[in-house]
C-alpha cells in the first residue's frame, strides 16, 4: 500500500540500502529539509493505519520520552521525529514536555496523529483503548506534575506497553503491575 500510494502522489521508488533510514538516504540524494520533511510525514499517514504493528523507540536524551512515544506512534526514528519537534518549537530539554500534554498532541498533529482532547483518568488496564499514551510514574516536584510518557498497544490478542526508556532490559513491556499510570490519552485506531 506504501509504495502505491508513494507513486501516486509523485514519490520515487525506495531504492535505499535496508539499513538506511528513508531520511538519511534523502539527505544523500541531496533532498532539503522541507523535502524530507513533507516525505516523512507522507509516511506516517500512509503507515498509520490501524493494523500496523508498533514498534518501540528508545529516547536519545533524559528528557525525551515524549518525543521517543510520538515517534513510536508515528513509526518514525527517534532522530527524525526529534527533528520534526524541533521545527515546531518542541525540544526534549524543556521540562514542560513532561508535565504538560500540549506539546505532545501537537507534534501528533504536526505528524498526522489525532489524540483525545482531554485526558481520562486510568481505572483499569482492560478498559484502555486499543491505543493510548500513558503518563506513568506520576509525581509532584516543586508542586507541579511530571510524568513519564509511555504507549499502550492493543494488537489482537496482545497487550503491551512501549518505554522508551534507555536502561530497560526490553522496551516492550507486560509487566503491567509494576506500571502505575495516572491517566491516559486515547489515540483512535482508523
């Protein structure tokens, strides 16, 4: 369906070696950055389908996790969908990127993805949607909330969460009582 729907929107083929990203291989064909960036995110629409299986990003900085979730959602790198965020005024070093969801549902925007307006607060795992970010790990510093972004996924018969999180032994995670979320952000399946 990609590759159809590459070439019907003018798209070349994708003759890049396997282990290059579409962005490098843009880059060294000498596309500019609003080529790869329109590219990118023609991608995630074509990719963002309901059946697509997800698939864990793991954050490049401390802070990044926001970021690293976007990307898992979008099926982009962690590097393409950073630079993505930055363009849009959305960088991993800001502290409000985990302690407030706008930034996050502005870059899902920005690449395609819809979330819920509002956040619902967590009751139970059985009871999420068939997608959502999680904010876990939920505390306060300072009076104010931060949190630790994480994706849901609900495929068929398999549950599991993506954490982004460097130092884990797996970035797919069932160990569902050992994850206490606070509250969730639906994102529609179609």
């Amino acid at each position: 369906m990609a590759a159809q729907g590459r070439a019907a929107v003018g798209h070349e083929s994708d003759a890049r070696p396997h282990h290059t990203s579409r962005s490098t291989y843009l880059r060294q064909c000498r596309a500019d950055d609003n080529q790869i960036d329109q590219d990118e995110l023609f991608d995630c629409h074509v990719n963002n389908c309901e059946n697509r299986d997800m698939h864990p990003v793991v954050q490049e900085e401390v802070s990044g996790c926001g970021i690293a979730a976007c990307a898992a959602l979008a099926g982009l790198s962690y590097a393409d969908a950073r630079r993505t965020a930055n363009r849009i005024g959305i960088h991993a070093e800001d502290p409000t990127l985990w302690s407030d969801s706008a930034h996050v549902r502005t870059l899902l925007s920005t690449l395609g993805i819809s979330t819920a307006q509002e956040e619902t607060p967590f009751v139970s795992w059985q009871s999420l949607p068939d997608k959502a970010l999680l904010a876990i790990k939920w505390h306060l510093e300072g009076g104010k909330p931060f949190w630790h972004w994480v994706v849901f996924v609900r495929q068929g018969e398999d549950t599991f969460v993506l954490d982004s999180k460097k130092g884990l032994k797996s970035p797919v995670r069932r160990d569902f009582g050992r994850m206490k979320p606070k509250w969730y952000l639906e994102v529609p399946t179609g």
